[in-house]
C-alpha cells in the first residue's frame, strides 16, 4: 500500500481533487492532511493541479511506511511502494 499525505488546507485542495479523479487512487481524511492511497504507484501531474511551484514543492506532509518518493518536479509528483 503507498500512501501519500497533503496538509489539507486550501492551496493543497486541487492536488486531492485532481488524485480523487484517478480511479486507482483513494482520497481520504486523517487529522488535518488529505491521505492518498494506491495499491501501486501514485501519480500526480503538477500542470493537472493548477498548482504553482511555490504550492507544488511544499505539498507534501510525508509518506508511509513502505512508500518513497521518487520524483517530485515539475512536472509531477510519483510515489511508489519502497
């Protein structure tokens, strides 16, 4: 299971919606940070999201176990089972 966690607040928003629109990925809440969730790799292309570069390279909260990150540019954000 790889998971990806976004402080939810409102510039992270269009992050979570563009990965609730990936039928292989599941959108969820814990505490204050959006939680995706995929059985494979998450992917989420940064140009989808609207996000500036500011926005798209402080997105991310933290990862879990057994999860890494292993690309964040640009042009996308690709997390994938360690």
């Amino acid at each position: 299971m790889t998971t990806l966690y976004v402080l939810d607040v409102p510039e992270n928003t269009p992050l979570a919606k563009v990965a609730a629109e990936d039928p292989d990925l599941t959108v969820g809440r814990i505490g204050p940070y959006f939680e995706i969730v995929a059985e494979g790799s998450i992917v989420i292309d940064r140009r989808a999201t609207g996000c500036r570069h500011a926005v798209w390279y402080s997105s991310v909260a933290g990862v879990s176990r057994g999860s890494r990150i292993t690309q964040h540019d640009k042009d996308a954000l690709r997390v994938e089972p360690a």
